[in-house]
C-alpha cells in the first residue's frame, strides 16, 4: 500500500512523543489501512463515505469513534505543515452511544473463584502443581484486590513491588504509572508465597508472573487461568478477567468510596469512564429495595 510508509512514519511519531502503548498503536495502524483500503478500492469516496460505510456495516459505536478518533491523529500529523488538506477537519458526526453496563460478579461468585484456587492449590502434590497454583492464586487474587487490567498485572516486574508497605507500581495505560495498595491481608500472604516460591527458582528476568517455560506470562495465558477457575468454581461461563476489575470498581461505589478516589485506583483518565459504574451499583439497589423494602408489603 503506498500509504504504508506514511503510516509506520505517524507510528512512529506516536511512539516517540504520545508514549502510546501497544495496543493503541496496533489500533492506529488497523484503523488507518481499513481507510486507506477503502479509498484504494473506491477512489471518488471521501472521508464522510468511509464514516458512512462504517456505520452502514453494523460496526459498533465505540468502534466507529475510535476509526474517527485515529483517523483525526493522522491528518493533524500528516497536515501539520499544511502540505495537504485534512478532509477531519471540523467535521461533525453524531453517534448514538450504546449504553451498556460493566458486566460483574457477584461477590459470592468471586469467593468460590478463590476458593477453587485454594482447594486446587491444597490438593496439589507436584512441583510443578504447587508452582501453577501458587503463581495462579496470588495472580487471581491480586486482580480482585486491585481492579487493576489484566495486562497491567502482566507487566508487574520484582522491583514494583514494596511487600513491607503493601504498594505496588502500576504501568497503566499510555505508559501512566499509579501506586495500589493491598489492604487485603489474605492478598498480600498470597502474593508473597508465590514471590518467596518464584525466589527458588532460576528465572532470568524480573517479571512477577511467569509461564511455565518461566518467561513472562501473556495477557491471553492470563484469561486461560482465570477460564479454567471460573469453570471449576461454576460461576458466569461467559466472565473475562476483566469482570474482577468491574465488580471491584462497583463493590467500591456501592460502599460508599468517592467517585474520584475510584478514578484514581483504576488508573481512568476521564470520570466518565468510572461514572458507569454508579449506574450499575444504583440498578442494584432498585433491585434489592424492589425485593426488600419492608414498605411495599404495607
């Protein structure tokens, strides 16, 4: 594609200046070559066409934001010294936003999630069970003690970790670092029996959790371990990893945390992201006033 060049270029630039991470990256660079294909095989469409064909293919509207979001970049970048028009400027486009609600587990299900991992954790006889479940509990735990992503937990490295106050670094999105803190004392035990087994065996780096080839666990190993509990303990078949980062986030609301507080934990840059889960924790408690308000039988 003869816009190759000027996409690895804006890539580039984005890497070396926005401190960008791998995924938004990978999501310029898919956004940008479904519009430059697009234009190859429709040379008279415009900017507006390619918006219009998006949303004429059922394509999501946080997806069609995100094309138009990475497609505004690049112009701004590739128009910068007004060498060319850039066909986003002011354009306006109304979306009508899905509104869907983060998606949770009931905090029993997150007790039999753990409570799996402690019984397969206290049957194993192996080394390498030991290993597994050890790594697999204090992995399971730190991510329902924490709300952090999943591939922040990935990223967690030896030297971010603080066992003695109980703070950990986090390397969150856009290269963002945030301090968490364990108040969970089960949590902490869990994280230090894995680190104090990791210490006993020959790893050559100096990430926290590890495969089973002991190099650095991958964010797709991570949602196999989670699957393989959720199944065992019979909870939601279709919960992600990231259910823990919700239902941590509501169970803080729904406790009566600040909203800003919650923001900061999670490592959001906008509120409006963690402004969601006031909705979730207030259909909550409709439900539970509609089942259990004492007025209404009156």
């Amino acid at each position: 594609m003869k816009e190759e060049y000027k996409i690895n270029e804006f890539l580039t630039y984005c890497r070396l200046t926005k401190n960008l991470g791998g995924k938004t990256i990978a999501a310029y660079r898919s956004d940008l070559r479904s519009y430059f294909g697009f234009i190859a095989e429709n040379p008279k469409a415009d900017f507006m066409g390619y918006v219009c064909r998006l949303t004429a293919t059922n394509h999501k509207c946080s997806t069609v934001k995100r094309h138009i979001a990475s497609l505004k970049q690049y112009f701004k970048y590739a128009c910068r010294d007004n060498r060319a028009a850039d066909p986003t400027l002011n354009f306006e486009f109304r979306l009508k936003a899905e509104k869907t609600l983060p998606r949770t587990i009931s905090v029993h299900g997150v007790k039999s999630l753990l409570t799996a991992i402690e019984r397969q954790k206290d049957g194993a006889v192996s080394l390498f069970g030991k290993f597994q479940t050890t790594r697999d509990l204090a992995l399971i735990d730190l991510l329902c003690a924490t709300g952090i992503r999943i591939g922040e937990a990935a990223a967690i490295r030896m030297q971010d970790i603080d066992l003695r106050s109980r703070i950990i670094l986090i390397h969150g999105k856009g290269k963002k670092e945030r301090l968490i803190y364990l108040s969970c004392e089960k949590t902490a035990n869990n994280l230090k029996s894995w680190i104090a087994l990791r210490k006993t065996y020959n790893i050559s780096h100096d990430f926290l959790f590890v495969n089973r080839n002991f190099t650095p666990i991958s964010i797709h190993a991570i949602e196999d371990v989670f699957g393989k509990y959720r199944d065992i303990a019979k909870i939601n078949p279709t919960a992600t990893p990231h259910y823990l980062r919700h239902t941590f986030a509501t169970n803080l609301l729904a406790n009566g945390a600040d909203l800003r507080a919650v923001q900061e934990i999670l490592g959001h840059s906008n509120i409006s992201t963690t402004e969601r889960y006031t909705e979730v924790t207030a259909t909550r408690k409709i439900k539970v006033l509609k089942k259990y308000n004492y007025r209404n039988t009156l």
